[in-house]
C-alpha cells in the first residue's frame, strides 16, 4: 500500500490540529510530527531575531521534496507523509515546518521524520535571511546539520 502524500510550498501558517488528524486518519498506530519555530534570538549575529527571510527554488523543491518523500517510503512502511514548509517573511515564534509521519509502529514514524527533517535542513532549494536588531544575514548550513544528515547517506 502506497502511503498517502501532502507537500506544500506556501506563506499563509498550517493549520496543525487538521493536519495531525489527517495523519491520524490514515489508520497508523503512530504519528510524529516536527513543527520548526521562527527563533528569538540568532546564536551567530548575538541579536534579537525581528524576522526571518526565506524563498525557495519554485517547482524544483518540490519535486526534490518529493523524491524524499519517496525514498522515506522506500525505506519504510508509511501510511502518510506530510511535509509543508511556509516561504516570505516570519516573525519569531511563528511556525517555518511541519513535517507529519504516520505508520503502523513508532520507530518507522520516528526514523522518516527525522529523515525528512535532516533532508529539508541540508538539501532542500530554501533560502533563509535572518534580520535582526545586529543587522541582516543569509543563513548557511551548520556543522550539526551535516552530520545529522550524513547518518542517512546511501545511494539512493
């Protein structure tokens, strides 16, 4: 059985509670969900975080989303996926990601979810501005996030 597939580009904020029940819905015994937050404070600039910036590469990321997506499923059994990601500009506190992964036990649920998560931080076509009470800058990849990601290197 094929899992059942959400991804979607967009600025308006999610609605977690119904996306949550979507997942619900498909007849998993598990669902896990990540929701990334706009930060207060930016550990690089040592400043008050006033907005975030971010723009994507339009068609691209999503049919790069999509090939995880798929390689998640690849590699685990999955009732549904969903990956939603907001673009333009956010004020901190407000929510940037969800990613929502339902299956039948919780350490399939766990391991997509933390895929999805280390793919969308290392390899997905987004670009990300912080702005704060320091000045502006273009956010680059950290260390941590590479590692996180390495763990799932395999041909795909």
């Amino acid at each position: 059985m094929a899992a059942a597939v959400r991804i979607r580009i967009q600025e308006a904020d999610f609605d977690l509670a119904a996306e949550h029940a979507w997942l619900a819905a498909s007849g998993a015994g598990a669902v896990v969900t990540f929701t990334g937050l706009v930060r207060e404070f930016d550990r690089d600039l040592e400043g008050r975080v006033e907005g975030l910036f971010l723009q994507h590469y339009p068609g691209m990321t999503e049919r790069l989303l999509g090939e995880v997506v798929e390689e998640a499923c690849r590699r685990w059994p999955l009732c549904a996926v969903v990956v939603i990601h907001r673009v333009g500009r956010l004020a901190p506190g407000e929510r940037i990601v969800l990613v929502g992964v339902a299956a039948h036990h919780r350490a399939p649920a766990f391991a997509a979810a933390a895929l999805l998560m280390d793919y969308l931080k290392t390899r997905a076509t987004f670009w990300k501005r912080t702005d704060t009470d320091r000045g502006s800058r273009w956010l680059d990849l950290h260390d941590e996030d590479r590692r996180a990601a390495a763990r799932w290197e395999e041909p795909w």
